[in-house]
C-alpha cells in the first residue's frame, strides 16, 4: 500500500490527479512515517481477514435464502439489512455485493428438484450428483460464483456440463467473458424470480411478466403502486386478454412439450397467488338488521 496514491483524489478512469499529488505528498509527510506503517498494517490486516472471512460470509448469505420465510416482506428486508450489517462488519460494498449474489445463485441452484421431463439426468441420483459436483467446484470462489449469477441458464448450463464433460473448470477471467455472451435478462437481474438454470430464455409475455412482478427485491419502490393506480388496471386487463383471447395456447404451442410442462407449472404458482389475493380482499356481505 502506498499511502501518499492512496490518498491522492482519482479521476474517473481511476488514474491519480495530479493537481493534488504535491498536496497528498505534504500530507504524508506531515503525519509521519509511523503513522503511514500503521495505516500500512491495517490495510494489510483487514484485506487478509476478508479474504479469510469470504467463505463464513457467503455460508450467511446461502442461509439467508435457504431459509422459507415470506419474501415480499421478510426476506426483502433481512437482505437488506444482512447486507447493510455485511458492510459493518468490515467487508467492503462491492464484496458484499458478490456476496449477495454469489450466495443467492448458490441456494437456489442446489435447491432445484430433477424433473424427468426437463433435465437431462436419467435418474434423481444422478442429477443431485451432477448439481452437488458442480457447486462443490465453484464454491471455493466468491468472484466465480458471482460471475454466475450474473448469466442466464445457458451461459450457467455451459460452465456446468463444460465441467462434467470435459473436466474444465473456467477461470474468473473466462466467465467474465461468458458473461457477455450470456447476460442475465433485465427482470432478472432486478431480482425477480429466476426460472430453471438450463431453462431455454423466451421473451416474458405481459402474463408472466405481471407475475415475476410480484416479487419485491430489497430496493423495490411500493410508491410506485400508489402513484399510478391505473397501471394496475391495465395489467389486470391485460392478464384477462392473454388468456381469453387464445393467446395463451398460441404461445404454448411454439414450446417444446418439456418447456410446456414448466410454463404451466409457473401458471399454477401465478393461479394460487390470485386465491390467496382473492381470498383476502372478498368483500364482506354485511345483513342489515330490522
């Protein structure tokens, strides 16, 4: 660590600006050398420790989403606070932020179900055994598993079967490229619900769309519900069209028979959501008494 660059302001670039150098110079020279081992100390002792804590971290975060609990309410805000206390603790913003992510892919990959029709494992043994080789692999590197959750389930299903394969293992480097290739969708990537890693990407219809909407991420504005009531109306109208219309069964029909078994499943999860909200919001019929 070299304290006078350290202190010195950057330019957006991240180079030095030169303007201040003779100024940060004085300054360190002013505080002293002991004072400049000291800072010197710290800054080696607390990279080492969050280097050696990353793994404790991400195990928090795995837990964090491992746990059931509601998620419109209680998830959305244990992570934002997990996130806020991660930062407290002494890891830096952007670790916490690969730490959330890292641990977010991890509990929801291992907690994929075989599904006979969809996956490419014969057997449920086989395919837990793929999965549990494939995130024991990555597991060992925070940035890696980050760069995962950064891609769609092809660029993910890639690395795995790349890995099961042909025994290669991607560096940081390589999955940042892949990563380019395979970029995570907008919806995603606001924390919206992820479909099956190696799931063939579509383009969400409003139907779908509304219903990955109802998950709310930790930095979700619920003013904008209240600031345009209309919009709601029209999602609601545009839901009822997709499927009075036909829509619905035209827009199956260009999927394969497995890709129409999960489509159908994520109609189901959208049909008990609307009976939970109809059953809370049924008006009360109220008897007047004569």
């Amino acid at each position: 660590m070299n304290l006078q660059q350290l202190i010195t302001p950057k330019h957006d670039d991240g180079s030095l600006n030169h303007r201040y150098v003779p100024i940060a110079k004085s300054i360190v020279s002013l505080a002293g050398e002991r004072v400049e081992v000291q800072l010197r100390k710290l800054f080696i002792g607390t990279h080492n420790l969050e280097k050696e804590s990353a793994s404790a971290g991400l195990q928090l975060v795995i837990a964090l989403f491992s746990i059931p609990m509601d998620e419109r309410y209680e998830r959305s805000k244990l992570k934002k606070h997990i996130r806020e206390q991660l930062q407290e603790i002494g890891f830096k913003p952007s670790k916490v932020s690969k730490l959330m992510g890292a641990g977010e892919f991890y509990s929801k990959y291992k907690n994929y179900s075989f599904n006979s029709d969809f996956d490419v494992e014969t057997t449920e043994a086989e395919f837990n055994d793929k999965r549990e080789r494939f995130l024991d692999e990555y597991f060992s590197s925070v940035a890696k598993l980050y760069e995962l959750s950064r891609m769609h389930g092809g660029g993910v299903e890639k690395v795995k079967q790349d890995f099961l394969i042909d025994n290669k293992v991607y560096t940081q480097a390589e999955l940042e490229k892949l990563v380019i290739s395979y970029p995570k969708d907008e919806y995603e990537r606001k924390g919206r619900k992820t479909s099956r890693t190696n799931f063939p990407e579509t383009r969400p219809t409003h139907a779908l769309a509304a219903h990955d909407s109802l998950e709310v991420m930790d930095d979700a504005k619920e003013e904008a519900v209240v600031e345009q009531p209309e919009s709601g109306q029209r999602l609601v109208t545009q839901f009822f069209h997709f499927l009075a219309s036909g829509e619905m069964d035209r827009c199956l029909a260009g999927f394969a028979p497995a890709a129409q078994t999960h489509m159908i499943d994520e109609v189901q999860a959208v049909q008990s959501l609307l009976e939970d909200f109809i059953s809370k919001h049924q008006p009360i019929e109220v008897t007047p008494i004569h």
